[in-house]
C-alpha cells in the first residue's frame, strides 16, 4: 500500500479513536475488517495515540489566536497525524508531511481547512 492511501485510512481511523474514544487496535480492525494491518497505518494510529498529549502540546504552541479545543475534529486529527510525521518519524521530510496533511484537508475538511493546516504545520519548520 503506498504511503498516501495509507495517511488516508490511519487518518480515518484516528478521527474515529478521538470521536469515540476507541481502542487503536480494535478501531483498525474494524475499520480494515482485518487484523492484516498495513505496518505503516500501524505506526501512525499507534504513534498518535500514544504521543497524543506531546502533540497536542506542540500543536497548542504553534496557534495564533486559537485553542486547541477551538480546532475542528477533523483539522485537530489531520495536525495530529502530520506533526507524529514530522516529530518521530525521521525517513518522512517534513515538507511530504504537510504537503499530504493538506491534501487530506481539502478531501476531508471544508473549504478552508487546507490553508488552517499549511498555516500551522508550516509554523513547525520556522
């Protein structure tokens, strides 16, 4: 499964653990309909749950005139799941992670999801 399919569904499955509070192992085998997990959905769902509380901090240390709490589901986890990228995953550039957080804005967010998410990530590599 290449990378950007794989973002796809680890970023569906994230937003489902944050919604309902769900297990990470028991939502990707629900969502996936199996216990075959693509090894990178694995490292992404696992990392961002389990790295949840650094990330949000991080997140919370790059907004301007906005909470955390203000974020919308979607955007929160799409930030989520691209800062887990950049922070601990080392053979990811940084520039692939945003790039494909905001491809997942505009497929997933409203209108100006895209550019919430560029203006934050971007904030990172200063």
């Amino acid at each position: 499964m290449k990378r950007h399919e794989a973002r796809k569904i680890a970023f569906q499955i994230l937003f489902q653990i944050d919604i309902n509070d769900a297990d990470p192992v028991k939502a990707m085998e629900d969502f996936l309909e199996t216990s075959d997990i693509d090894p990178f959905i694995q490292i992404l769902v696992k990392g961002v749950n389990a790295k949840k509380q650094e990330i949000d901090e991080i997140i919370k240390s790059h907004l301007k005139n906005w909470t955390i709490e203000r974020i919308a589901s979607t955007e929160k986890t799409i930030l989520r799941l691209a800062v887990f990228e950049m922070k601990y995953v080392d053979d990811i550039p940084a520039g692939v992670s945003i790039n494909e957080a905001v491809e997942l804005a505009h497929v997933f967010g409203d209108d100006g999801s895209g550019k919430f998410v560029n203006g934050v990530l971007s904030k990172l590599t200063d």
